[in-house]
C-alpha cells in the first residue's frame, strides 16, 4: 500500500484581525484618556450627590487641596485625625501656613500679584472629615489671602 | 548595449515595525487611563471671617440651617429655622421642601439675593455639610434630568468648638 508523504509546511497565520483589534483597542483609549492634571488624590473619598456636576467653565487659577484620612490597605484609617494630603506629605490644618504660603509666593510669581484674589481653592474633603476642621481649612486659607472657595463632591447616578 | 528591463513586481511592505508600535502605543495608552469618577463643585459664597455687616446690600434675612450631630459625627438633627426636621434620610427631602417654600419657586429672582447659612456642629461629617449645600442650591429634576436652582448663597456659620 503507498503511503503518501504529507509535506509539513509552515502555515503563516493571518494577523489582519489581530491588527484590526488592535487599532480598535488603541483608538478606544485614544479617546479616553484625559492627560488633565485634575490633581484629585484617589486616597480622598468624596461625598457623593446628585446635583455635583462638572462646571461648565473651569476656574482660571484654583488650588486643589486634598484633605482626607491615611488609611491601609484594607480601607481603615491610619489616625483618626484627617490631613492635607500636600507633595507626598501629610501635613495637619495646623501646619499648612508655610505650604500655603508658597502656593501663594509662586502663583503671585507666575501671574502678577493680582491673581491671589481669582483663584478658586479647591476643597476635596473625606465624607468623614469633620466639618470644624473644613472650616479651619478654608479659615487659614483666607488667612494667607485666598478668599474664594469650592467644595468638591463626586456625582451620584441615582 | 542591452538593457535589462526589470518587470514589475510586488514590493511587501514590512508590517512588523508597524505592529511593534502600534502595541507599545497601546501599553501607553493603557498604563496612563486613569478612570475618575465626575466630580462637581459647590461654590461657597462670603468668607467666614467677613464681619456680618459687610452684607449692606442684601436685604433679606439669611435662612439658618442647623446640623447637630454626636461625638462621631452622625446627624442626630437637622433644623430649618426652629423647625426640626429629624434625622432620617428624608430629612434633606424634607430640606429642599423647606427651601422651596420659602422661595416660592425656582428661578425666582430673590433666589440670586437671599442667602443659607449653615450651622454645622464641628465634628458633624462632611458628608451632611454637602448633603445640605445639595438640598440648599436645589433640586433634580427626575423627568427632564435639569436641575432647578434654589438658593446660589450659601455661607458658613462661625465654626463651633469641638465637644471634647
């Protein structure tokens, strides 16, 4: 009986609609992706509401502060006093004048003396953070000549 | 002098560099996606530190709104005025209803010139400060998914003492 001999050849798989997805893939976070510096720390977490809604128009100079608690890896908090989440550090209400003072130093540098009374401070509070020391935030930061003030929540799909 | 002539054939573009890029493009892309949920602000009217009668021009008396809360900072009660609306989740309902009540109706022009204070116990949490801006600035509309504006002032009391 003959056996016939099968060459084995290399079969070349087609890639077109591996590089269809691909571009696909690409195009998708092309669009997604948003290289804006909204300098929101993950670490806080906002309190949620309905009527929070992204501002039409963006403040033109804001400072973003971050106040919240350190917690763990699990989600419990480190100290039950909340801080100013400022350059990698953890700075308390009570210790912020400097940070603040600096802020103000470079804004005044980059954009003339005047800007102090335009820029928005951006409050990004824990929903646990007591409302007293939200209040002495925004206090000292009037002290150092900020005088206007946004409290920032996330929105809520009800 | 004889010339070779050359017959046309298919010139195989390289696919391979093309492909490279495009993955580290993609790598890129989605090492730097950051997913955030939509933040939105309240803006809040006045300093605390501005003194009282820096408000010449306002005439209308500011419509006081109390939170009282416990040590950890749970809302134990909620009051408009004296009226004490509870502690549940239908108090801040009951809080926009107030305020509509006063204002009579939304877009009304008083709504640019009266103004909330609130009165927040120091370790009352924050997330019933913003609850109450909520109710106070005004109310979603289920059906037509616009908001109706209430009240743009709001302010802070001077704060309170901790409870120790």
């Amino acid at each position: 009986m003959k056996v016939r001999k099968i060459e084995m050849g290399f079969t070349e798989p087609d890639m077109t609609p591996m590089i269809d997805i691909v571009f696909q893939l690409l195009t998708f976070f092309m669009i997604a992706i948003n290289f804006e510096n909204t300098k929101a720390d993950e670490r806080v977490r906002l309190p949620k509401d309905m009527l929070a809604k992204p501002p039409e128009v963006k403040p033109e100079h804001e400072l973003v502060l971050n106040f919240g608690y350190e917690r763990d890896l699990s989600g419990n908090k480190k100290a039950n006093v909340p801080t100013v989440f400022y350059n990698e550090r953890y700075v308390e209400v009570g210790n912020l004048t400097p940070d603040l003072e600096q802020e103000k130093r470079i804004m005044e540098s980059l954009h003339g003396k005047d800007v102090i009374d335009k820029v928005t401070v951006l409050i990004r509070a824990d929903s646990e953070v007591p409302t007293g020391l939200v209040q002495q935030l925004i206090k000292k930061c009037q002290d150092n000549g900020f005088s206007k003030f946004s409290l920032r929540a996330t929105a809520e799909e009800k | 002098m004889k010339v070779k002539s050359t017959g046309l054939s298919k010139v195989e573009i390289p696919m391979a560099p093309m492909i490279d890029i495009v993955f580290q493009l993609l790598i890129f892309f989605m090492l730097n996606l950051r997913i955030i949920a939509p933040e939105g602000n309240f803006n809040i009217n006045l300093p605390i530190s501005a003194p009282a009668n820096a408000q010449t021009d306002v005439n209308l008396p500011a419509i006081k709104v109390a939170l009282r809360s416990d040590r950890d900072g749970i809302l134990t009660q909620l009051m408009i005025g004296t009226t004490n609306l509870g502690n549940d989740d239908g108090a801040f309902d009951r809080l926009n209803h107030e305020i509509l009540k006063i204002i009579g109706k939304p877009g009304n022009p008083m709504t640019s010139e009266i103004e909330v204070e609130l009165d927040a116990d120091y370790e009352c949490q924050y997330r019933y400060t913003v609850k109450a801006i909520s109710r106070c600035t005004g109310r979603m509309d289920p059906q037509t998914q616009q908001v109706a504006r209430y009240v743009e002032k709001i302010k802070f009391a001077p704060p309170h003492k901790p409870k120790g």
